[in-house]
C-alpha cells in the first residue's frame, strides 16, 4: 500500500497539458526531472509522469484525435476534453486530480454535495516497468467537471494498481524534488470556496485574502490578480487567450536548493531566484510557473 492512501482526495496529480509532448518532455528533462516511459491513454492521449512519493506530475498531450469518444461516459470524453482546453487557448494546468481509493463512495460523497459531475470512467493503460516489462494500470476516475470553470476543475482518480504507478525508480530526480506543495490558481476566491468546502468542509480557510484548501496532500490555493502580481513579481504569469480562472503554478519542494540551480545552470534554463525560492518561467514548463523550494 503506498503513502497516498491515507490522503483522501489529496492532489494525486495536476495534467500539464500541452501540445507537444516530445518536446515538453524534454524540457522537463532540462529542468531536471527524470520522466516516467511514454504511455498511452486509449481515448488518444500520450503521457508520462514526474513522480514522487505522494503524488506527481502528469505531462500529457494528443497523439490521436481520431479516438475521441473512446471510453466516453454520458456524452463525455476525457481526451476530447484534453482537445477542447488546448483549442480554446494556451497551454497549463487543464485539470488537477485528486487521490481516491474507493472512486466510487468518493464519487457518490461529493455529488451528494452538489457538485456537478459527468460520471464515472473506468480503463487500463498499458505501461513499461523500469525494467522493460510491460504491464498495465487499471484507474478509476469520477469526473467533477464545473462547466462554468472548466481549467479550475477536478476528478478523482483510483489507481487499482499503485505499485505500477509509485514506482521508486522514477522518484529520483536529479533537482531533487520530492512532491507538490501547493497549485495556485488565478481566480477570484469566493469563485472557488463553495467548490472546495464540498470537498475539504473545515479545512478550507482563508490566508489573508488568499483561499486555500488543505488537502492534507498538498494545498490548493486562489488568488485574485492583484495578489499574483506581488507573490510571483519578476515572473510573467502563464499565458491564456481570453482571461478566466486557471492554475498558474506548481509549488515544489526539494532536499536541495543548490541541486535545482546546479541543474538549471547546466542545462542553460534561465531562472528567477528570490530568497528561499527559485521560479522557472512558464514557457519552460508546459505555461505554468513552477517554484522549488526547499522543505526542512
């Protein structure tokens, strides 16, 4: 059993979701993560992750449209929806899952709620295994899409199988990061608050006048544009065709402060450094910003 089961609906992984994979990938690479093998999604997605110990990072773009529809629940396709959020704008944060290990009660809990959702997904993804074996993951999703704020949006995910998913030889990342802390989003909080008491009840307070949510797996957190400006000053924010509630960064931490500037520098990624903090552009990272800092 891995560590993420005692972190009901904890951040399990936010989607990245970008337009070439191959090439985000590598600059993941460059930033210093060590990305799990390529994988598909049979609804024509293509993916690989940035793990760590209780959640992770999931890089994912479209490799083949033509499978929209696959896996479809009440008119829903989870690839399509990847298709929909890259056509109306820029890349980012399309969705952030949240860790479930009963999909079904958890799903059942938050539409009695109120939340709207679109169903329930169940598939398999075949995977390659450190050692060139191939297997194959076995998820359960519920998907909690708000339609009148799709990129703030969450579904739950089960993974049936988490040892091909923790699998500690892709936790070992040369920048040394060891897990989210935070995703923050763009939005005005009162947006989000009746959103996430549903899912977080108590544990949704505000920070001045900053909102997060303690997920005991990571915090989420919304801030209007005001207070974005001054928490990432000197960073431009990540780029969106037409203005509306989004994710804007990724918090990391890491054993080392010195392990992410040694691998910055040597791979040429310009970076932002303010005391305690260093921020990697969007462009460098899917058009979201990520900022490592160093947990002690």
């Amino acid at each position: 059993m891995v560590a993420t089961d005692q972190f009901p609906l904890g951040i399990d992984h936010p989607l990245v979701t970008v337009r070439n994979h191959s090439d985000a990938l590598e600059k993941y690479r460059k930033l210093g993560f060590f990305p799990s093998p390529v994988s598909y999604h049979p609804w024509g997605s293509v993916t690989s992750l940035m793990m760590f110990k209780n959640n992770f990072i999931e890089l994912i773009g479209i490799d083949d449209a033509s499978k929209f529809g696959t896996n479809a629940v009440n008119g829903f396709c989870f690839g399509r929806q990847l298709g929909q959020f890259l056509a109306r704008g820029e890349e980012g944060v399309s969705l952030v899952a949240l860790h479930s290990k009963d999909a079904d009660s958890d799903h059942k809990r938050l539409l009695e709620e109120g939340l709207e959702s679109q169903g329930r997904i169940d598939f398999r993804r075949r995977m390659t295994l450190p050692d060139g074996r191939h297997d194959e993951a076995v998820v359960s999703l519920g998907l909690f899409i708000d339609s009148e704020l799709p990129d703030t949006s969450n579904f739950i995910c089960h993974q049936h199988r988490p040892e091909l998913i923790w699998v500690k030889a892709w936790q070992n990342h040369p920048n040394g990061v060891e897990g989210i802390l935070a995703i923050t989003y763009l939005a005005d909080p009162t947006l989000l608050e009746a959103r996430w008491r549903a899912m977080y009840g108590e544990a949704v307070k505000y920070n001045g006048n900053v909102l997060e949510a303690n997920t005991q797996c990571g915090i989420l957190r919304a801030m209007d544009a005001e207070t974005a400006a001054k928490e990432y000053a000197g960073v431009p924010l990540p780029r969106v065709a037409k203005e509306r509630p989004h994710a804007i960064a990724i918090k990391l931490h890491t054993k080392s402060l010195n392990n992410v500037r040694w691998v910055l520098h040597r791979n040429e990624v310009s970076y932002f450094e303010v005391p305690g903090r260093v921020l990697v552009k969007p462009e460098t990272a899917g058009n979201v910003i990520l900022e490592f800092v160093q947990k002690n």
